[in-house]
C-alpha cells in the first residue's frame, strides 16, 4: 500500500434559508490562511449545532465551498469570504465540493440474509447434499435395521 488515499469528488448545489444563527456553519482558509496546503480555497470547519446547514444535512465538516449565490469564492482573504456569506441574504445558494474517501479493495456486495458475507447457496447446498445422502442410506439399508 502507498499510503495514499484516494477520493471520489462530488459537487452539489445547496440552498439554506438562513435562520437566527445564520447559516449555521463555520468557514476557514482563504489566500491569507490556507487550510489545506496550496489551495486557497473555503473550507466548512464546523456545522453548528441546530443551525440551518444540520437542519438540512447535505452540508459537512470539510466540504469546499465553491461559490455563494453564484459568485465564485477563488483567490479571496479570509475576511472577504466571511463578509460575502454575512452578506448574501436570507436565501443562499452554495455550490459545494464534497471529497468522500474511496474504499481500496474488492467491493463486496451482502444480499439480505447474509450477514456474514457468505452466499446463502453456500450453506444451503452442502446441507441439501448430506440430507439427501442420510435420505439414501436410510432408504436401502433400512431393512437391515
């Protein structure tokens, strides 16, 4: 294994109606703070509890805001951003990117009635097999019984 993780990038619109804490989420990065390294993108730090970002749910801790109403959030000061969503009204329209961690390895798909991951078939067909040689057995040598 390399080390690296790999991750499936989505994006999303999403619209929140701001509500008496706002719009429920904290932001960092910017070109003066970056959060991840080289990228001087805006970043969700925290979902407040109760706030309008949980109340929806599709908002998360780490997601990357693109933009705000349509105006795109590159290359802006930390401060900037902040003033654009304190400012963008009382309906807001994200444009969000969310990175979910890719799953190395074989995908294993459990059917209903296989909790353990072993094909129901595998089980049953033995079981069938032995049932129907203890049925064999006992029919011809049953008159030596």
């Amino acid at each position: 294994m390399n080390g690296r993780v790999d991750y499936l990038v989505t994006e999303e619109e999403i619209n929140l109606t701001r509500g008496a804490s706002g719009l429920g989420f904290n932001i960092v990065g910017g070109t003066d703070q970056q959060y991840v390294s080289n990228d001087s993108g805006i970043y969700v730090s925290r979902i407040k509890e109760d706030g309008a970002a949980a109340q929806d749910g599709r908002l998360q801790e780490g997601d990357k805001i693109l933009s705000v109403n349509g105006q795109d959030l590159k290359n802006l000061l930390h401060q900037d951003a902040v003033d654009l969503f304190r400012n963008a009204g009382y309906a807001v329209s994200l444009r969000v990117q969310h990175r979910l961690p890719v799953q190395n390895g074989p995908i294993v798909h459990r059917g209903e009635g296989e909790p353990s991951g072993i094909p129901v078939s595998m089980v049953l067909l033995p079981v069938f097999a032995l049932t129907m040689v203890a049925v064999w057995a006992f029919m011809r040598y049953r008159k030596q019984l």
